[in-house]
C-alpha cells in the first residue's frame, strides 16, 4: 500500500508502523502514544459569519480554511499525524435512507421520520441524497488541500442501533424491542449490509487517494479499520444487546482488518464481557464521560480489558503517566496525553513512555 508522505513530518512513516503494531498488541520501540501543543506561532482560526450553522457546516472552503489553521497552529509529537475528515456529523448514515439533520454549532442530529420498522423498506439508501453529497464535496476539497499536509479520514459512520435511534427515536427504538421484535431484525440486516458497502465506497476512495486509513479516533494505519459502537446499550439489558446488536457488530468487525469499539458510559459497561468475547475486536475505547473521574479511576476496566489481550485507547492527565504505567502493560495501549503546554514538556513525556516497555 503506497501512502502519501506529510512533509513536515520527518518520521510520518514509523508512526504509522507503530499504528499498525498498535492493532496487534505489539511495541516496535515503545507504546503508541499521541501528543501535541500549540505551535510556536499560534494564527487566528477562521469565524463563521454565516447566516446560520447549516451554511457553516456546508462552506466548504471555511471548512478547509479551518482545517489547515488548526493544523498550522498545532505541533503534532509522538504518534499524531495531522488529518481531516469530511464531517456533517455523526448522524450522516441514517441520512443516506432520507430525514432533515439539524446543524448546532458543535455538533448535529438528524430529526427522526420513520414511524414504524413496516415502512422502512420504502426508504432505500443511497449516497447520492443531500448530505452524503456534501460529504463528496468536502472529500474532494480536502483531497487537494491535504497534499503533503494531512490524511482524510472515513466518515463517522454509525450502523446498528445509533443508525436505527436516528430513524427512530431512542424511546420509540425501546419500545419496539418489545413491540416490533421481527421488524429489528429484518431492518438490522438491511442496515448492516448497506453499511458495509458504504464503508468500503469511503475506503477505496482513501486509499486510492494514497492516504492512510484513519477517523474520529486518530489512529492512522495501513489496515482497513472501523470504530463499531452502540450509544444505545447504555438504554438496554446485557440480554437485548446480545439477542438484538451483538451480531451486528460481530458482523463489522469481521468485515474489517481492525477495529476499535467505542464504549460510551457506564451504564453500557454491563455489556463488556459479550464485546471482549469477539476475537475479531482488536481494542475498546472506554469513555467513562464528564463527571465519572479521569483514566487512572478506571484500572479495574483497562486490566480486564487487557487481561483478553484486546488493546486500549484512554486519554491520560500529565500527573496519571505514573500510576498508569505502573497499572498497565504497555502492548496494545494507545495513550492520548491531554494539557501538554509545550514542546519540551511533550518531550520529556516522549522520553518517559519510552522507558514503558
């Protein structure tokens, strides 16, 4: 797989090695970690003045404007690469079956239109409706800006129950569990098989462009990779999970050469044991969420992670490195150190992890 060098970025191509040996619990040198701090000459990030957050969103030549600043403003240590991905939010594959998004400043949703699982057929999916088109747009924009500065990553793609919560409605998706048992599953299989075509689509494309495979997540490899989720679990018993939507994720980590599941709060921990039971699943990221305590609070959750050889992403405070490192085996760890004022501080933080092996 020929890649596309980052030119300012001496060393582009062992970061990605060690993205790469990330996936199979191995350390060519030292653990993967990801470090960054403002760069020496900070510029001013571009300010929308436009009419509304949906025309934000759509400019696309803003959206590259902030894309380059943000990276120009950045110094990227360790393991971080600078990449983009085209973006109108997470809710953009429910959108290829039809529905309005709502744009925020900060984030979108799109407003559910389907009123029971007996009507979906009549919505077929397709990447040529308004927003995945905007997606195309943005897609060939950052292709042209990113040469020799930046990775284009794949689309946030959200399949399974956060695809169906989309259509939905996270209250009427509970309801059906028990109401339209037959009409999920018969959806879920539609929802599946779309999904994977969609992602191969964005996947050739990245690759054809020579970029790595990246995402939200910022890993950035050679292997064709996926994050599966399920925000809906935090709402379900082990049992639902298992009977409804553990298939389904099966399904797409198989369909892939790595992956990473996004565990999303504590109330969906409960379903941990059925995920780490999938050996196609390569590593988790647990996101304990604002107000439940910092990495270091959670030993318990990376050690039993760890202990069925799956990797581990977390976000780590400068003063948790110690006990972190004394806690946790360093193959298979993708450590993002948060607050890092300056470049000496990254790297002595460098130096540090690399006594970690």
């Amino acid at each position: 797989m020929e890649i596309m060098p980052i030119d300012n970025i001496s060393d582009w191509e062992m970061r990605i090695k060690r993205h790469d040996a990330f996936w199979e619990n191995e350390i060519i040198d030292r653990p993967l970690v990801h470090i960054c701090c403002p760069s020496p000459n900070v510029k001013a990030i571009p300010i929308s003045t436009h009419a509304n957050w949906k025309e934000c969103w759509y400019d696309v030549d803003f959206q590259v404007k902030k894309v380059i600043m943000n990276i120009e403003n950045t110094h990227f240590m360790g393991d971080q690469l600078p990449l983009a991905f085209p973006n109108v939010g997470p809710d953009i594959f429910p959108a290829c079956y039809g529905g309005e998004i709502e744009f925020e400043k900060n984030t979108s949703y799109i407003k559910h239109f389907l009123h029971s699982w007996n009507e979906f057929k009549k919505f077929g999916f397709s990447l040529n409706r308004e927003y995945p088109q905007k997606i195309e747009e943005l897609y060939d924009a950052f292709f042209e800006a990113g040469k020799g500065k930046f990775y284009v990553g794949i689309p946030d793609l959200h399949p399974g129950a956060d695809c169906m919560v989309g259509l939905r409605g996270p209250g009427e998706l509970c309801m059906d569990l028990f109401d339209d048992p037959d009409g999920i599953k018969t959806a879920l299989k539609i929802i599946n098989n779309d999904f994977l075509k969609a992602y191969d689509y964005y996947a050739r494309k990245t690759v054809g462009h020579r970029h790595a495979v990246t995402g939200w997540p910022a890993i950035v490899s050679t292997k064709k990779w996926h994050v599966p989720s399920n925000d809906f679990s935090y709402m379900i018993s082990p049992e639902q999970f298992d009977e409804f939507f553990l298939d389904g994720i099966k399904r797409e980590c198989d369909h892939m050469e790595a992956s990473i599941y996004h565990l999303d709060g504590k109330g969906a921990l409960c379903h941990l044991d059925s995920l780490l039971a999938i050996e196609s699943l390569n590593v988790i990221q647990w996101v304990y969420g604002a107000g439940n305590g910092r990495a270091s609070d959670w030993l318990e959750v990376y050690q039993k992670i760890q202990a069925k050889d799956k990797g581990i992403q977390l976000w780590a405070e400068l003063d948790e490195l110690d006990i972190l490192m004394e806690n946790l085996r360093p193959e298979g760890v993708h450590m993002i150190v948060r607050g890092v004022p300056d470049i000496q501080t990254g790297e002595t933080i460098l130096e540090k992890i690399s006594t970690w092996i």
